[in-house]
C-alpha cells in the first residue's frame, strides 16, 4: 500500500520535471523563430518617446533583447 502510494508520487514527481525540461526547450525555439518584439516595434516606441533613433541605437537595443533570451 506504502509503496504504491510512494511510486505514484515518484512518478509525478519525474513526469513534472521532465514536462518542465520540454516545455521550456519548445518555449525557447518559439521564441527564437518568432521573436516578440522586433526592429520597427522598437523604432515605433522610440519615435513615440520623442526620440529619432539611429541604426546604432537599434542594434544596441536587439542586442540587449537577445541577451535575456
């Protein structure tokens, strides 16, 4: 009875992390191929800002992004 009981919590226990290893592993390419934000939303929010952005400050600001990706 014990060791059924145990088995069962085991096995959720391993279903759960290794859920958590795919889903994240499918999150990651996702979000590689489909970035959310690109160059012309950032250029958008930086003209709404008042600011007139050059190239440099695009790249800079794509970098960035990549980086916590």
């Amino acid at each position: 009875m014990l060791h059924d009981i145990l088995m069962i919590l085991f096995g959720l226990v391993i279903g759960a992390v290794i859920g958590f290893f795919v889903a994240r592993t499918i999150m990651k390419k996702y979000l590689k191929k489909n970035p959310p934000i690109n160059e012309e939303m950032i250029k958008a929010l930086m003209m709404q800002m008042g600011r007139k952005p050059n190239q440099k400050q695009i790249n800079q600001m794509m970098k960035n992004m990549q980086k916590y990706m």
